[in-house]
C-alpha cells in the first residue's frame, strides 16, 4: 500500500509518521511537506533513512509537482494534513491559509480524481462548527459549519470541496474533525506548548480574555490512531468526529501545567482577548466509538504528564524552535535548498 501524507514535518504529521511505520509493516510512506515556519525536519531525524518512508519537499498548491507525483507513484491512498494551522496568525494574514488550505486542498482532490486512489482523508477540525455555550450539547457530524476565524473558515471550505468531489465525482473521501490536540513535536505558539515552554523558562504565560475558553484535549496518538482506522475502515462520503471528552477551561489547564512543574501560579498574565475567540468546543465522537471501536488509550492526567515530561527532556528541540534555529537543519540535510 502506497500512501500519500502531506504535512509530514508538522507536529501531528510527523506523530502520524511515526505511527504509520510502525502500523502497517508493509505500508509505504511518501510525505509532501513545503517545510513552513510549521514544519520541522527534526521532528522526523530518525525514520530519515527509513526504507519505506520518502521525504518529499513542495508545496500541495503546487499542480505540477502534485500530478507528477500521482503519475509516477500511483498512491494508494491520501491523507490531507498539510495546512496553516493557527487561528492567531489568520487573524494577522489570511492569504497562506486561502492558498495553502483552500486551492492545497483542490489541487490534491482533483490530482487524486484523475488518477483515482482508493481512499482520500480530509483531515479537518472541530473549529469548522464555530463556537459553543457552556450548556449546549456537543458538536455532532451534523451540526452546522459556523467558522469563526480565517483558519476555521478556510477548513471549512475545504470540507465543502471534499463533500464535493464525492457527491459529484464519486471521489471516496472521508473527513475527520479532530478536537484540539497535544503531544510531543507541537509548535510552540499553541496554547499547551507556549504554557509549558513559558514556565521552564520561567516566563509569563499569557492567557487570553478570563481564561474561562473551553478546549476539549486530546493526546496526539490518539488521534493518529483514529486516522489510522478512518484511512481503513470509514466509509466514503462520511464525517468521524474525533474528541476524548475532554474538555478543560484554559485556565484550569495552564494551573494543572504548573502543578506538574511545581511553579507558582503568578506566572499567569491575563492579556488581550482573540478577536472572535469561539468560546467552547466539545466533540461527541460516539461515532467513530461505535463504528470503528475507537477509543483513547490512556487518560488525560497521564497523557498531559507524558507531554510536560517530554518538553523538559527535549529542551534542545523547543529552544532551537523558539530561536529559529531548527530552520538551519533542513538546509543542513537537504544540503542548501
Ligand atoms: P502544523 O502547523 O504543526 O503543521 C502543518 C504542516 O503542514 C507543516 O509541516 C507545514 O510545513 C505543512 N504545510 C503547510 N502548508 C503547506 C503547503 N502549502 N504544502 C505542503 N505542506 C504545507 O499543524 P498540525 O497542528 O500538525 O495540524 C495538522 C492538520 O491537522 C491541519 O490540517 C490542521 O487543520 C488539523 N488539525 C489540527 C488540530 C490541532 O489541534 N493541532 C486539531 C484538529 C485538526
Ligand atoms: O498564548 C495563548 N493563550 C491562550 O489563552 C494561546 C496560544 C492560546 N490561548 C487560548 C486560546 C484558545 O482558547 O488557548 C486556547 C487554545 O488555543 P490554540 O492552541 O491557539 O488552539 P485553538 O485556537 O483552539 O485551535 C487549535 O485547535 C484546533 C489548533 O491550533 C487548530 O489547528 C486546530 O484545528
């Protein structure tokens, strides 16, 4: 089985990667990643020379490079993950995520039609429904797409051109909306890595608004496993929900991230709010429960533990991140690109 992964340098492609290699000893993996300021080559230093895993440097807008690379490799199946993936800076400039997640997407749905592929994974995010009250019931597949941000907007155009291409084209996509992930590799301008990354270097750890924001967590492996089983087992034209039940106000988070650490709690700073902060997410993912036999293979507690604990080990990765030197290494391997 061949696959086609884009986004592989990135924090839950590179996790995906991983798991990948490991799952399926007879699955070949290609990864179409442009290395933006997102994409890290670090984080895939150990499978580099890997025999089933090949290392692709473009862009997924790029038609060219796309349909060259569906001609020559004939992949099985494709999974989207490459994207602009953080609503702060959609805010400050939404044009990458047009070109990268809106026409990205298209060039890669129509490459994958043209030559045909057996399964094609749209890897989406729970922020397509928009915001929810602190009383409202959890998004379901059917609730209604209601972006707030750039980023979410553009996710959901993205949906909406998958859904397209198999009603009108019988394309067999699926679409997974994840709810928000941590874990090792994450960038650190995402909330659970700015929190951690702020305390161990005792630095203040900026909260937005008044803290009360909702996110519904789960651990990065999880999900890759549930793509996993949505790449093998879901049916085309269908949407999986993937959420662990999990939901935290940031603000009790960032005080369970100073627990772990055993810092004080006047490293929390209050600061201005995200223009359009959806207030809450919560995910009910009965249905890839039910259908796939899903489920989170160890408890928020642990996981966040794991991932505190990982971020003291891999000090070096995050400082180089943090300094923008882990932009030299790619450079380095790939000898001056
Ligand atoms: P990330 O920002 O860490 O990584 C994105 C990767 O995509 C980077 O390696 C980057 O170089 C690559 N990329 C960006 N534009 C590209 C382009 N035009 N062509 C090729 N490669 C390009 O993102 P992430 O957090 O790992 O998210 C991965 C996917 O999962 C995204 O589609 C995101 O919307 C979705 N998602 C993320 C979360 C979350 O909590 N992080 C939750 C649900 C869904
Ligand atoms: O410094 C911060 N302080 C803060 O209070 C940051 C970076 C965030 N926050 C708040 C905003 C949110 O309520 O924490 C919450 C989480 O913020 P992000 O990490 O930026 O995530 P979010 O906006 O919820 O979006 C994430 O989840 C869904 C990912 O970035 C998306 O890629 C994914 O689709």
């Amino acid at each position: 089985m061949k696959l086609l992964l884009t986004g592989g340098a990135g924090f839950i492609g590179s996790n995906f990667v991983h798991y990948l290699l490991k799952a399926h000893p007879d699955w070949e993996i290609f990864n179409l990643d442009k290395l933006t300021y997102a994409g890290n080559l670090e984080n895939l230093k150990d499978v580099a020379g890997h025999p089933r895993y090949h290392f692709i440097h473009g862009d997924i807008a790029g038609a060219v490079l796309v349909e060259r690379l569906f001609s020559d490799y004939r992949f099985d199946l494709v999974a989207n993950l490459a994207a602009e993936s953080h609503v702060d800076r959609s805010i400050m400039d939404a044009a990458p995520f047009i070109d990268a997640n809106i026409k990205g997407t298209q060039v890669f749905l129509d490459a994958a039609r043209r030559h045909g592929v057996r399964k094609f994974l749209q890897v989406s995010t729970d922020e397509v429904y928009g915001s929810l009250g602190f009383s409202d019931p959890p998004f379901m597949e059917e609730t209604p797409l209601d972006p707030s941000s750039p980023y979410s907007a553009s996710k959901a155009s993205a949906d909406l051109l998958a859904r397209a291409y198999h009603r009108t084209h019988g394309l067999p996509v699926v679409i997974s909306r994840c709810s928000n992930n941590y874990g090792p590799y994450q960038f650190p301008e995402k909330f659970i890595p700015t929190i951690i990354t702020n305390v161990l270097a005792d630095k203040p750890v900026p909260i937005y608004g008044d803290g009360l924001n909702v996110r519904d967590w789960i651990y990065v492996e999880d999900h890759c496993r549930a793509l996993d089983l949505i790449l093998t087992g879901g049916r085309p034209g269908e949407v999986y929900n993937i959420g662990a039940r999990q939901e935290r106000s940031n603000l009790d988070l960032a005080r369970s991230i100073l627990r772990i650490l055993d810092k004080p709690e006047d490293l929390l700073t209050f600061v201005k709010d995200r223009p359009g902060h959806d207030r809450r997410y919560a995910i009910e993912p009965a249905k890839i429960e039910k259908e796939l036999g899903w489920r989170p293979a160890a408890s928020f507690d642990e996981c966040l533990e794991r991932t505190v604990r990982w971020y003291v080990d891999n000090r070096p990765w995050w400082e180089r991140v943090k300094s923008g030197e882990y932009r030299e290494f790619a450079k380095k391997w790939y000898g001056e690109e």
